[in-house]
C-alpha cells in the first residue's frame, strides 16, 4: 500500500514536490474541500504549513475550525498529523488540535535541543540543531516538548488514539528520513 499525505492548503507548493521527492503521494487539499462535510479521502498523514494561522499568508484556520472534530477522528483512527508554525501572534490558533496549546509568534534563528532525536526529534537530521530558523514557541499545553530552544517548546509529539500530533514551530522541511517514516507510520485512514 503506497503512502499518502493531504497537504493542506490553497495550492499546491514546494513543499507538495519536496514529499514526492521523498516517496510520498501528496494531494493538495484546500480549505474549502477541507471544510465541505462531504469530502472523503484516505491518507496516512495530514500535513500543515508554516503560516496557516496568518490571513495574509492563507484562509487555512477558518476550515481547520470547522473540521476539528473530523481531525480529531482522522488522528484517533492512526493517521499522523504534523503541524507548522501559525505564523501570527495569536496564542489560540491552535484551538482545533485534540489537545490545549498555545502560541507565540517569535521568529528568529535558535539552537533546538531534542532529548530523544530518533523520535519527533528526527526532523533535525538534515540540519545543524546549533542554527535552527523557527517562527515561535508554544505555551499552555500539557506534557514534555519533544525539542526546546532556551526551555521554550518548539517541538510537540503526542500520542492521539491510533494516530501521532507532532507539532513544530521549527522552519525549515523535516528531514527526508523523519518524513518517510512519519507518514508511512501513519495508518491509511479516511479524512
């Protein structure tokens, strides 16, 4: 069975290329079939980008609200969802994810520790940790980060039913070996 991500956005980016690149079918899905309640399609994760909180950048959080609970039962079922940074200054973007967080939009260069690189962590691999570009860092959730900057959480990983959150403000693509693995480790599940 191939694997298959639902890139979430208005058009298709670069980033759609750089998962194909790497072996993974990727659909766009944008916020208006995101939100329509009959859209129907099996994936293994669900990806959102950098700035889909942000309305100059995308009109994505609007139809990410209005599909919570499908994304909830998407994760509960074993699908994977990897989340960006929302690229604005309003600590309740996140308000659709199946767990509290909260966010500060601070963007700058940080050297990001991961206690556990094979994990969530792996999505360092292509990179110098010392250097990492992130647009943030969360607050108001519950648990221990899976990456920090300077004891902020720039990196969340939680375990939802069958299915994985991982959570990121760090921005850059997640390295070719952390992507093939947390999409593949995803069930093909029906969004």
């Amino acid at each position: 069975m191939s694997c298959r991500a639902g890139f979430v956005w208005e058009t298709r980016q670069h980033f759609c290329r750089y998962l194909e690149d790497c072996g993974i079918a990727c659909e766009v899905i944008t916020p208006h079939l995101l939100a329509a309640p009959f859209f129907r399609g099996t994936f293994n994760c669900l990806i959102i980008p950098t700035g889909f909180g942000n309305p100059q950048y995308s009109h994505v959080l609007p139809a990410l609200r209005a599909s919570e609970g499908r994304i909830e039962r998407f994760v509960e079922n074993g699908g994977n969802l990897l989340v960006f940074g929302a690229a604005i200054d309003k600590p309740d973007t996140y308000d659709w994810l199946p767990f509290p967080l909260q966010y500060h939009h601070d963007y700058g260069e940080r050297s990001v520790a991961c206690p556990e690189p094979g994990n969530a962590g792996g999505i360092l691999a292509d990179y110098d940790a010392g250097c990492i570009e992130c647009d943030g860092y969360f607050t108001g959730y519950n648990g221990t980060p899976a990456g920090s900057s300077a004891d902020r959480a720039v990196l969340l990983d939680e375990k939802v039913g069958s299915g994985r959150v991982v959570v990121t403000s760090i921005h850059e693509y997640p390295s070719r070996a952390f992507i093939a693995d947390f999409c593949s480790s995803g069930t093909q599940t029906l969004f």
